[in-house]
C-alpha cells in the first residue's frame, strides 16, 4: 500500500512540449496504486495522441465539454468532483489565466470551475511567459485561491532559452501529488513568483492560521450525543478567506455537512476534548480563531450499552464540564498565536457578555453575535457581527457569513503586522 492507493487523479494535460511528460507521470501514479481520469485540452492533442494516453491511463480520454456519451456516462460536473485530487500537468501560461479569472470555454476550464476538490498545478512555458506580470498575477491570485504549485523550475527550454519555466520531472510531481493528498499545502513557491515585478505576495503569506469550526457532538451512550445547532457556515467561510489571503490554514471541525473549503488541511473532530487535541497539535499558529460552538458539558459517564426504558423513570445525566479551548490556547507562553480570536455566542445583554468572555478567557478579540430565538444564526447564510476588543465595539451591518470572513481576516492582517515578531 501507497499513500497514492485507491486515490483518483484526474489529471488535465494541457497544450505545450511538456505534455509527454504527463505519458511519464501517468505511469508513475498508476505503479504507486492510483487511478488515471485523463483529460485534454485541444493544445495538448497538438503534442501527444489521446491513444498514447488512454493506453497508459487504462481510462478514456475525456477532451469534449458537450459530449453527447460523455455527459450520459458521467456528466462533466460530476468528473470534476469524483476525483481526490485535481492536477494540471503540464499547465500552459493560458490555462492558468483562464482559471484565475474563471473562464470556462471548455472541457478542461469548466472542470476546474466546477470542482470543489484540491489542484494541483505543475506549470510549463517559456521563461518569459512565466515571468510575463500577467502570468506572475495569475499566479499569485491561484495561490491565494488555495491552488497548490509544483514547480515550475530553472532550465534549458525546448526553444533554447535558459531560466524558470521547465515542468518538473515527473516523479517531483508525484511527491507534490501525495503531500497534497495527506493535507500538507506547505508545497514550495513557483520558481520566480517573489521576485516577479508587479507582484505581491498574499498579505498571509508564510503565516499560519489555525480554525475551529462547528459544533461538538458529546455522547450519552453508543447512539446518542449532545450537540448544538452550529453548521460550520461562519468557522469554515473564516478558513477560507485565510486560505485566500495565502495562509497556511489548518481547520479543525466538528460534525458537519458542509464540503471542506479549497486550500485548507481539515482535521475532523467529535468531541470538545479531541477538538483541544487537534488544536495544540497544530501549534505553534500566528493567528487561532475559535468559531466552533463548543459543548461547554459533557456527560461525565458515557454508557457503553444503548440506554434502556426500564420502567423506573428517566435516567439521570450527570455532566462534567469541558476544557475551554480558547481560553487554554489564549494562556501566556510561547506557544501562544500573536492573535487569538474568540466568538461570543449570546441571548441577552450581549455587549456585556461579550466583554466578560474577553477577559475571562484572555484573547484578543472577541466576535460578538447575537443566536437568539429568529436570528438564524446557528445554520444560516448571514450573521450580524460586532468586534470586541479591550479598547474598541465595532458593530458590521449584516452581512453574508463569507463576506464577515473576508472582512475578519482583513481587520486581522494589520493586527498582526502590528505585533512584534
Ligand atoms: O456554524 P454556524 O451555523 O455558521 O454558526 C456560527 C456560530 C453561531 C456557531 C458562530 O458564529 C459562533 O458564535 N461560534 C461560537 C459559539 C460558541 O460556542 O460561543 P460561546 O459564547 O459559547 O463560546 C465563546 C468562545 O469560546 C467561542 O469562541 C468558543 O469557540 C469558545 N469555546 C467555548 C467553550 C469551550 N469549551 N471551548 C471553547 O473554545
């Protein structure tokens, strides 16, 4: 067994001279036990046959968006979200520009519009198209969508200039292939991308920012648990801004029904007690925001047979009270992120309450949201958020749950630029 086991790959070949090293790169996935959906762009056609790939691949080419047999076999939405993981290889300067401003004019670009899977991007182009601003902005902005590079490297081209713009080799390719799969996102930047002209890296950059999400469920017995109203809408909207602001993100989530956002390592959680396991196992973080609605009890003797009706009356539950995450990670130390953000989930005199929860439990901000009864805040799109700090009240109109992340991470960004390092 490989980590590549049983894992599907739809790879996306693309039109340049590196396209016979994506025949080389299907041979290596499918020895290591994955398996090969190929599609082709019409460029890539113009380099290798679609025969030598289906032949390596055991698959059928996919290369037309209105396929009649195609969209009756599999429709191309749901090629786009079958696989494990997207990878371009190799991914022309146009299809990179494409992605990046969300065209989709055929089989290859819808699909990466339509995923909501991880890709994986191995670039190949002249030099001077790589480092053309237009490319290095397309780039930058890939990145901070949670695009994953590998590559491209220094060398000599086919056209006989020297510098960045080679494919990597395929087995480098492979290795990005299966640290993406296992969740680590720390792949190496694209050769060139900070010292492009024009370009700036994402404002998270190098930082890493560590989320909890959604409720916590604590069991009564083998079928039954306590838990809470929380979906996971606003935790995971928050790691996904971060993600898009160029941060390494690592989301612990309890149970939901909402997909993993793109670019974020996700450690699924039950319990209060495993989710502060999974947090401090993911420190040391430069920014930890907790929006998970933590049980505050759980039961204290978890009954390892179904409870029964037993005729003498309903069973008692004593309960124990949880480890409070935040006001744990927020202790003074080393170990402590420069900015530890907190929710307040209140009924009634909410300011107040709000105030007291960021003093009693040591962090830096808290935000502040009202979850009384025709709020729709547990489950809903939009949330109505004030922010709380011990020398600000900053009230933000209602707004939808993703706009409030996009706006908590740009309020966080100077904050801790502010901080000494
Ligand atoms: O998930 P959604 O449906 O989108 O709903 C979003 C939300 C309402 C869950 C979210 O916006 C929110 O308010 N999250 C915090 C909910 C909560 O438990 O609030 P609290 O006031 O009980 O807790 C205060 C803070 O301490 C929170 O940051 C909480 O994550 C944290 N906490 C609480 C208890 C505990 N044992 N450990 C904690 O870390």
């Amino acid at each position: 067994m490989t980590s590549l086991s049983n894992k599907r790959i739809l790879l996306i070949v693309s039109g340049g001279i590196a396209a016979y090293k994506a025949l080389d790169l299907v041979r290596r996935l499918r020895e290591r036990g994955a398996s090969v959906v190929p599609v082709m762009t019409a460029g890539a056609k113009a380099f290798i046959t679609p025969l030598a790939l289906s032949s390596l691949a055991g698959a059928k080419v996919h290369d037309e968006l209105f396929s009649l047999t195609d969209e009756a076999e599999m429709g191309h939405i749901e090629l786009s979200r079958a696989a494990d993981l997207v990878v371009i290889a190799p991914a022309t300067a146009n299809i990179l520009a494409k992605m990046a401003s969300g065209l989709a004019d055929d089989l290859a670009s819808t699909l990466l519009l339509a995923t909501d899977k991880r890709t994986l991007v191995a670039p190949a182009m002249n030099l001077r198209m790589w480092l053309h601003p237009a490319t290095q902005r397309n780039v930058a902005t890939l990145r901070a969508d949670g695009v994953l590079f590998c590559g491209p490297e220094d060398g000599a081209m086919a056209c006989g200039e020297f510098g960045p713009g080679r494919m990597s080799e395929p087995l480098a390719i492979v290795d990005a292939i299966e640290a993406a799969l296992t969740g680590d996102t720390t792949l190496p930047l694209p050769v060139g991308i900070a010292a492009a002209p024009g370009t700036k890296a994402p404002p998270l950059a190098g930082r890493r920012v560590v989320v909890t999400s959604g409720p916590t469920h604590e069991p009564i017995d083998p079928v039954r648990f306590i838990a809470n109203r929380s979906s996971g809408k606003q935790g995971h909207a928050i790691a996904a801004a971060a993600a898009r602001a160029g941060a390494e993100v690592i989301l612990v989530s309890g149970p939901v029904a909402i997909p993993n956002p793109q670019g974020v390592t996700v450690h699924p959680v039950e319990t209060a007690r495993e989710m502060l396991a999974a947090v401090e196992a993911a420190l040391p973080a430069d920014i930890f925001i907790a929006a998970a609605a933590v049980a505050d009890w759980r039961v204290s003797e978890e009954a390892t047979e179904k409870l029964k009706k037993t005729g003498g009356g309903a069973p008692v539950l004593t309960l124990s009270e949880n480890p409070d995450i935040l006001a744990t990670v927020s202790r003074p130390g080393a170990r402590r992120p420069a900015l530890v953000v907190g929710f307040a989930a209140e009924t009634e005199h909410l300011l107040d309450h709000a105030r007291a929860k960021l003093a009693r439990k040591g962090c830096d901000m808290i935000v502040l949201n009202d979850v009384g009864t025709g709020t729709d805040t547990f489950g809903g799109d939009t949330n109505e958020v004030t922010l709380v700090t011990a020398s600000e009240t900053i009230p933000w109109p209602r707004l939808d749950k993703t706009e409030i992340a996009e706006r908590l991470i740009e309020t966080l960004v100077p904050r801790l630029e502010a901080k000494p390092s």
